[in-house]
C-alpha cells in the first residue's frame, strides 16, 4: 500500500525530462558524489536529531540511503537500456519513509563505508558511459523515455539528499 502510494505522489514529477548542457557526462556522477561525501564529513557529530525539510525527516542515514538507492536505479536502468531489454519499474519508497536504521549514529565507520559505497558506483557510471557517443546518449526509445544523457543530468543532482541534511 505505502509503496503504490508513493509512486503515485510522483509520478507528474518526472513526466518532464530534466535540462541538460555541453558537460561531459563521464564526470557529472563522480563529481556529485564527491559533493555528497564532503557534506557528510560535517555529519560525525550529528545530535541524532532528525532535520525536517522539503516536507520530509532526514538523517545522515536516510541521505546516504538515498544517495545509493538513486545511483543504483538509474544506474538499472542505464545497463537495461544499452543491453536492448526494458527497465525493472522503480519501486523505491524513497524519501517519504525514514526507516528505524536511519536513526543510527553516523560514525567514522559510517563515513568510510557511504565513501567506499558511492565511490565505487560512481566509478561504474563512469566506465559505462565512456565510449558512448552522442547519439546514443540523446536516443530516445520512446517520446515519454528520457534520454541516457538526461538521465545522467537528473541523477548528477544526488546531492539534493546530502543538502536536505545540511552541513552540521
């Protein structure tokens, strides 16, 4: 029931493809990581407070919890989309649930496994859209599909989950 729910909230939300520029795809993903990694280093201290912002609760957790879920899709949806088959449906319940675990510390050890984590599907976006050329980029299966380009410009913006928390 949660889960329909959500989907449904949001649907209108991606029905507009995002805007995109001259960058070169290769980069954006690590880069936003390396974002979302600096703000997190703030987070050692974290009151175990939940911050309330953009109608939601967030904590450290929940952010790097998004942070990864939100590569991991899209990144699904990248490899489905070059090997010619169709998508799994996203299903994430996303930032509408903050789960029990979300509410842990955010320790040291934390910090190292969230850099390890991203870091290294970061590095898979990286080498799966190396080599790929324009028009493979800005293909579109379908009128309401969006592009692998436009796809990649939407998930560069993860660091929207580590600004909901904040440097603190």
């Amino acid at each position: 029931m949660v889960r329909r729910l959500t989907l449904d909230a949001h649907a209108d939300k991606y029905a507009t493809p995002p805007p995109t520029d001259g960058r070169d795809v290769t980069g954006l993903v690590p880069d936003a990581v390396a974002e979302v990694l600096d703000i997190a280093e703030s987070w050692l201290g974290w009151d175990q407070r939940p911050i309330h912002r953009h109608g939601n609760a967030w904590t450290p957790h929940k952010a790097i919890r998004r942070v990864a879920d939100h590569l991991l899709d899209h990144l699904a949806e990248i490899e489905c989309r070059l090997a010619g088959l169709p998508s799994p449906p996203d299903e994430w319940h996303g930032r509408m649930v903050t789960t029990d675990a979300d509410f842990a510390r955010f320790t040291e050890v934390d910090l190292d496994e969230a850099t390890s984590r991203l870091t290294r599907l970061a590095a898979c976006y990286r080498a799966r859209l190396t080599g790929l050329d324009a028009a493979r980029l800005d293909d579109r299966p379908a009128a309401e599909t969006w592009s692998l380009r436009e796809v990649v410009h939407h998930v560069a913006n993860v660091a929207y989950y580590a600004n909901a928390v904040g440097r603190l």
